[in-house]
C-alpha cells in the first residue's frame, strides 16, 4: 500500500510541476519560433519591457500574442500556439529590462 501511495505521489508531482510554464522553454521555444522572423535576440525582445509591464501585457486577453504580432508581424500563427503562450510569457518576465538576466540566446 505505501509503495502504491508512493508511486501516485511522485506521478502526480511530476504532472503538476511539468505543467508549469518554464522560461528555458520558453527561450527554446522563442529560438526556434520566433527569433528569425522577428530578427530579435531573445534578449532584445525580452527587454522591450520591465517584468511588471510584461505582467500587464500578459493579465490582458491575448496580450502576449499581440505584442508578439506587433513586434514581429511577419510571424506564423503556428508560433502563437497556446502551449507557448505561457513558456514565451515565462521567459520574457524572467529576462524584463529590469531583472537583471541575461539569456543565452
């Protein structure tokens, strides 16, 4: 019976902590996706905004997806699918003009 409880515990952490949004991904995301077409490193783009302009642009109803169109609007709808969405939003609070941080790519 422990092992049972055991085994659901680390599954259910693991489904849980998986569905988080992650800024890696969302600069692997942003490399592969967004980066050409916007002509931007992840880092110009990222700093376009402080963390807490970044959580505004965000708190709004697709907000991430039009900053991303009026930034790069030659970008496919393909890049703005909603399992990106919270991984770009993720890296691009993460690596705001005012953090701090400095991504990779």
């Amino acid at each position: 019976m422990q092992k049972l409880i055991l085994i659901m515990s680390s599954f259910l952490l693991f489904s849980v902590t998986s569905l988080q949004a992650d800024p890696d991904k969302g600069q692997r995301y942003f490399t592969k996706k967004l980066k050409k077409v916007c002509d931007l490193t992840g880092a110009e783009f990222a700093e376009l905004h402080t963390q807490e302009q970044w959580k505004e642009i965000h708190s709004k109803e697709n907000g991430i997806i039009t900053e991303i169109k009026k930034v790069c609007p030659k970008v496919r709808d393909s890049a703005l699918k909603d399992k990106y969405i919270e991984h770009y939003f993720d890296f691009f609070y993460h690596y705001g003009n005012d953090s701090g941080n400095i991504p990779s790519c």
